[in-house]
C-alpha cells in the first residue's frame, strides 16, 4: 500500500480539490466617450482626461 512522502495540509487539499476558477474581467463601454473600461475602474480617453462613472475627474489643460 502506498504511503504518502509527508503529511498534505487540510488548506493544501482544498486547494487542489475545489472547481472554482477566475473569471475575465467585465468591460463596459462609455456612454459619454465611447471608451472601453473595465467596471469600477477609472480610466483615460484619447485626450488624456480621467473619468470616472462618466464624469471628468481631472481634465486636461489645454
């Protein structure tokens, strides 16, 4: 019968036993500029401007 090398911790077993496997990331497309981003996530436009939820959270100057 065979015997393991070393003792598997219980975290160890769960880990390789369990199914659950990331996911890829959701992107959203802007209604005001048009940008692809990813949910909650802030993100700049061709311009360089920050937006956040649609609105300009630090412009640019011109």
């Amino acid at each position: 019968m065979a015997h393991p090398k070393s003792r598997i911790s219980k975290q160890r077993k769960r880990k390789r036993r369990t199914h659950y496997k990331a996911t890829h990331a959701q992107i959203a497309t802007c209604a005001t500029t048009g940008e692809k981003h990813q949910y909650h996530r802030s993100y700049f436009d061709d311009e360089g401007n920050l937006y956040y939820r649609g609105k300009v959270l630090i412009g640019v100057e011109d």
